[in-house]
C-alpha cells in the first residue's frame, strides 16, 4: 500500500531553511543583487505609509471606504518571533476608522516571480492575524504583468485534494492601477500619480503618464515640488521611465522653463555635452569599422569638440572617408549644404 505524499499545491517553489536564511554570505549577495528591490521597497513604503491615497485602487475594487491619513497608524513590520529567518513585510498599515471594522494592510514590492514568495506570503498573514486578531489584506506591487498576473495566486496549501490555506493577495499592477494621464488628478493624489508612473514605467502610455504628473506638479510649493520630485527619481530608479523624468523634473524645478536662467543654462549645458560624446563616440567607431587608422591627435580633437553641428558634419564624411584626415577636408558639397 502506497503511504500519502504531503505536498504544498501550486506554492511553485519551497521556501528556504532557517539557517539558510540566516547565512551571512547569501544575504551580502542579496544585498548587491537587488539594489532594484531595494529601491522599490522603500519608495513603495513611503508612498503607502504616508500618502494613503495610493491605495485607492485597492478600495475602490473592494467598496471598502478609503481611510484618511488620521486613521492609518505604522506598526513593525517585522513578522517573525526568530530572527534568523528574517521574515519582513514591507510595509504594515493598521486602519482604524471611526466607523467599521479595523484590519491590518501588509504590503509589499514584487518586481519578479520568486519561488519563495507564495510560503512566506501565507506565513505573514498567518502570523499578523495571529498577533494582532485583525483581518489582513496582503497587498503587492508589481511593475510588469507577467509578475503580476503570477502573484496574483490563488496559492493553495493542502494535502492530497484537500486545501488547509488559500493565500490571495491583491495586486497593484498594470491591470489595476489607474494611467493618470489628468495633470488635475495628479496634483489631487501626488501618492497615486507615483505609483501610476511606477507601475507603468514600461507600458507604452509611460511619457504621456509622466507629462501629466510634471504639468500638475508644477502648482506645488517649493518643499513640496522637491519633495514629490526626489520621491519620483528614486521610485523611477532602474527604468526605462528615468530618462524622460530627468528632463521634465528639470523643467519643472527651473519654475521658468525657456527663460535662459542659471539653473536651465546649466542643465543645457551638461545635455549637449552629453550629447557631444555620444555623437564623437559614434564617429570614431565608424572609422574603426572602415579600418580607418585614428592618429592620436585627430583622435583628441574629436572628442574635444563640443559643436554638435560641427560632429555630425564629421560624422557625415566618416563614412566615406579613407583617412581620418579626410573628416576635415571641405567638400563643395558642404559648402552647399550650408549655404
């Protein structure tokens, strides 16, 4: 007779052990390999703990009244009694409306499948439940659907066919939050505008996104602009979206975009010289690829030059050239061009 096989169903990995947890080397290369976790991590935590209004989504979905800032208190987020296992939740909300139930909120930042995950999801809310004999709501956060679609579960606990746990988060991702596209809505919910722009740093709707938020923003006071500004460049770290937001954000800050002040005379400055070296890096490496010989000197004054027009009028004649003296013979064709 064949015994029962005890088995944990769809939880697609087993967690890790206690002691492998707590080796010391494997938490150094977790600590150098997810900068990107990190990130998200802590900017998810502070966007939730202090701006609620993030997580309109969340209740809208679930008719459950948004609470205000006064009825949010921040507890540990610590979710274990034996610290070697270092079980933490991102961020842990206690809701406490004047009116109606009082649950916990455990939310966390997910920006890939980890085997893990589902094991340790089941744990915290089992143990928050236990601790504070409040509901919980397991929220995550991912920025890619496949991620997304992943943690939504269910992840379901059992032996043979019947289920002992269901584990079932809800998940901010692509499909629920909201593209704030409205500069209004941005400027309403700062909290929510972030998110918007994290979530869908990827998507194709990603700079129209990012042009609301900046236009809306712009009615900020000056603390509050640079605060919300920062939050955003660390929240965008690591995504295709950084680029965009690093222009606007400059635009922004200057309060007088187009009017030649110091600040955006130096932000210019820094993105044609930028510039300048892409463009000298680009005319040197077509004349490797030609074979053509690059004497040292011609060399320095191609990546000493800051004029654009002057580089593409060099990159134009690289490729043909057959020397790299070649780049500074005129061409009546040049002078055409010009005339």
């Amino acid at each position: 007779m064949r015994g029962r096989v005890h088995k944990c169903r769809t939880l697609r990995g087993v967690a890790l052990s206690g002691v492998q947890r707590a080796n010391p080397a494997a938490r150094v290369e977790k600590l150098r390999t997810g900068s990107r976790e990190a990130v998200h991590h802590e900017v998810s935590h502070r966007i939730f703990a202090e701006h609620p209004e993030a997580l309109a989504p969340v209740f809208e979905a679930l008719g459950v009244p948004p609470p205000t800032k006064s009825d949010i208190r921040e507890i540990t987020p610590d979710a274990t009694e034996i610290r070697p296992l270092e079980r933490r939740v991102d961020t842990v909300l206690k809701v406490e409306p004047p009116e109606g139930e009082h649950y916990l909120l455990a939310i966390e930042a997910q920006t890939k499948r980890a085997p893990d995950k589902a094991t340790n999801w089941a744990y915290y809310v089992a143990y928050l439940r236990a601790t504070y004999d409040l509901p919980v709501l397991l929220v995550v956060v991912c920025r890619d659907r496949p991620t997304a679609d992943w943690a939504v579960g269910p992840f379901e606990c059992g032996v043979g066919p019947w289920t002992t746990q269901v584990t079932r988060p809800f998940v901010l991702g692509p499909r629920t939050v909201p593209e704030i596209t409205d500069p209004s809505t941005a400027a309403r919910r700062p909290g929510l505008a972030v998110l918007s722009a994290i979530v869908h740093s990827d998507s194709r709707r990603s700079a129209a996104i990012l042009d609301a938020v900046a236009n809306g923003w712009r009615s900020f006071d000056k603390d509050t602009l640079a605060y919300w500004l920062e939050t955003m460049e660390i929240a965008l770290a690591n995504t295709p979206a950084k680029a965009k937001w690093r222009e606007l954000q400059m635009a922004v800050s200057t309060y007088y975009p187009g009017q030649g002040t110091l600040i955006e005379e130096k932000y210019l400055e820094g993105k044609a010289e930028g510039e300048a070296k892409d463009r000298a890096t680009l005319i040197l490496r077509v004349l490797e690829k030609h074979a053509v010989e690059i004497p040292e000197d011609i060399q320095d004054r191609i990546t000493s030059c800051t004029d654009l027009d002057t580089l593409m009028l060099w990159f134009d004649r690289s490729l043909t050239a057959t020397t790299a003296e070649e780049l500074f013979t005129e061409h009546p064709e040049d002078t055409a061009d010009r005339a």
